[in-house]
C-alpha cells in the first residue's frame, strides 16, 4: 500500500506575517510523520509523532502556544483514532500535559476512551506522562492577545467564535481575526492502516471547562480504513453540529473523492449551521482532500511517489 500523510495547522484568516511560521511548522510535521512511516511505522505513530511537532511549535494552538481561556489559562483537548480498530482515545481541559496527543494515544490503549480534566492528569501521572508547569504552555504573543481581548467589552461574555454568534447569525470577519490553529494529521501507513489525530488549545477567551469538537470522535475527527480519515478545524460549536469528520468520512464512503468529500463536507457546515471552518481527509488509497471556507487554512501533505505539497 502506497504510503500517505496530511496534516493542517488550523483554518482562519492567518495573517501575511505568520504564514511562513505556519508552513514551516507543517512541513516540519509532515517530515517527522512521514519517517515513521518510511521505516515502516504504524499509522497510530505517524500521526503521533507529527501532532508532537505541531504541539512543540509555538505558532499553533495546541500543546505550546494555545490560546487562552478567559481566566487566562491553557486548558488542551486531543483524540486519535485508529481506522482499523475504531478504538480511540481523547483528553479535555488538560492543563499539565505539553503533549496531549501522546496522553490520548495512551487512553486508546485503555479501556476508556475520554478523560477529562483532574482525571486526564491522574491517568497521565499513572501512564508516566511528565507534568510540565502550565505556565510553560503560554507564550507572549497569547498573553498580549488576551490582554487586547479583555480590553474589547464584546468578547467579555463569549468566546470570540460565540461572541459573534450572539450578534447576528453569520459570524463577522472578526471572528476570523482570532487564532484558529489547531493541528491535526491523518495517515496511511504500509499494511493499508489508516489513523487520524487533532489536537488544541480551543478558542480564545473560551468558558474554562469549554471544550469544542476537536477530542470528539466523528466531529474533530474520525478514522474508518474501509472508508478514510478525517481531521478539521474551525468553530466547534457548528463543527459538532454536523459531526464534520464522520460526514466527511462517509462522503468517501458513497463513493467521492477525499476531495469531493471535503468540499461537501465543508458546504454541509456552511449551509447547515452557518459553521467556518476546514478538514483534512485521506481514503484507504492514500488519495488527500482538503476543503476550507476561512480566509486560510495552514495544510501539507505528501503521497509516495508525489511531492511534498505545502499551502495556507
Ligand atoms: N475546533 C477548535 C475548537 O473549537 C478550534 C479550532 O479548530 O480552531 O476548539
């Protein structure tokens, strides 16, 4: 089985001057994911090891770098799926984690397949997950955007996705002005595995205790080897809605392309819920889609025998 492998760095309007930092950062995934597979990894793996780099660059919402919630905290959220088994595993609101996807990789091998927040830590303690200080998890460029955001009286009472909700049924562009960088990746490795992984630090100025799509199994992500895999991005609250990675995912299952899927799958969140937001798809050939319906959405992906293709 040719081998495979797709991930994005979050979709929303990523300005000029972060958009190098973004496709390096993918690139870099990309790179890590793609040797494991080469030396003939599972796709479980790939996908870890390549959230892993997303997670560690400071440009994404997820691992270091999240956003923050309106107290001013980092609370993480990931899940990864394995399209052979359906098995999953997913963590929230974890605080004390610097690498939630390998925390949710080891709830997959449990008998449980979400934890969330004190509990996610004990299990992570128990797992021999290292605690780092949750202090760690933030960087200046979020304490400034925190800090702006506080001082605009419209983003007090909702996060910024939700503030915008309120005031008219389609969200103003300036909902797109906040990050949106969650990270995912989806992989099909040699023996025709398929696995999909997104990890994040949510929206910004979100409720403590929030959490969106991105851990929830058939919204922020889905993997079916008889079908394909599926990470998105966007507004949770509309992605949950339509359940975006298991629409897409079936999609290729009746028979379209990963990218017809995409772009259906996407229309679906428009036309339905009034959603933004974008996924990233393989099938069981290791054919990529990719659909978004923000200004940017920061992706890369390669194919044996194909390029290395790396966009916003
Ligand atoms: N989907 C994430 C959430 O709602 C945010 C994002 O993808 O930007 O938590």
């Amino acid at each position: 089985m040719p081998l495979a492998l797709i991930v994005h760095g979050g979709a929303w309007d990523i300005p000029d001057n972060e958009v190098a930092e973004h496709q390096e950062g993918c690139r870099q995934a990309l790179a890590a994911g793609w040797r494991v597979l080469e030396q003939g990894g599972r796709a479980l793996d790939a996908v870890e090891a390549a959230v892993r780099v997303l997670e560690d660059a400071p440009i994404f919402d997820a691992g270091v770098g999240s956003v923050l919630n309106r107290d001013g905290d980092v609370e993480l959220d990931a899940a990864v799926m394995d399209g052979e088994t359906l098995r999953s595993g997913a963590v929230a609101v974890v605080r004390r984690v610097r690498n939630p996807i390998t925390l949710a990789r080891r709830v997959l091998e449990s008998q449980v397949i979400l934890l969330v927040g004190q509990g996610a830590e004990r299990f992570a303690e128990s797992a021999g997950i290292p605690f780092c200080d949750p202090t760690e998890l933030i960087v200046e460029r979020e304490r400034a955007r925190w800090q702006e955001l506080h001082q605009q009286s419209n983003y007090r009472a909702q996060d910024a996705f939700g503030a915008a909700r309120a005031k008219q049924s389609a969200p103003q562009p300036t909902s797109l002005s906040h990050p949106g960088d969650t990270v995912g990746c989806v992989a099909l490795d040699r023996t025709g595995q398929l696995a999909a992984g997104t990890s994040t630090g949510g929206t910004a100025n979100k409720l403590p205790g929030r959490v969106g799509d991105s851990p929830l199994i058939g919204a922020g992500l889905y993997a079916d080897t008889s079908t394909g895999g599926c990470s998105t991005t966007g507004w949770g609250e509309s992605i949950m809605k339509v359940l975006l990675a298991k629409t897409a995912t079936d999609l290729i299952g009746a028979g379209h392309t990963p990218m017809e899927a995409a772009r259906a799958a996407i229309d679906v969140l428009a036309r339905r819920v009034g959603g933004l937001g974008g996924c990233i798809l393989l099938d069981a050939q290791g054919r990529p889609g990719l659909a978004f319906n923000t200004p940017r959405m920061a992706y890369a992906y390669r194919t044996e025998g194909g390029d290395e293709i790396v966009g916003v």
